[in-house]
C-alpha cells in the first residue's frame, strides 16, 4: 500500500472516530468530548487530504 492511500484509510478512520466521539459528547452532554470529537474528525479530514496531494505526486 503507498503512502498516499494509507494516508487516505487512516483519514477515514479518524474521520469516522470523531464522528463517534462528537455524537457521544452531544448524547452525554459532555462538551470536552465533542469538541475532541470535532478536533479528531478535522484532522482526520486534513490527513486525508494529504493522502490525496501524495497521490498526485507519485503518478
């Protein structure tokens, strides 16, 4: 697997964590962990950007 698209699936993955984190926060009203929610889902979307850019550099 090249960089670019491990980059991708771990994007995702932090993606769909946070998504988890955040909707756990708002259902135990629990503000810290949907802010930590939403940080994780950002960065999760910021890595799989980069997976992206890596892509278009290795063709």
């Amino acid at each position: 697997m090249n960089t670019g698209t491990k980059d991708q699936v771990e994007g995702k993955f932090h993606e769909l964590k946070g998504k988890v984190k955040e909707k756990a926060g708002q259902v135990a009203n629990d503000p810290e962990l949907e802010a930590e929610g939403q940080n994780e889902n950002l960065s999760g979307k910021v890595q799989n950007k980069v997976g992206d850019i890596k892509k278009v550099f290795e063709k």
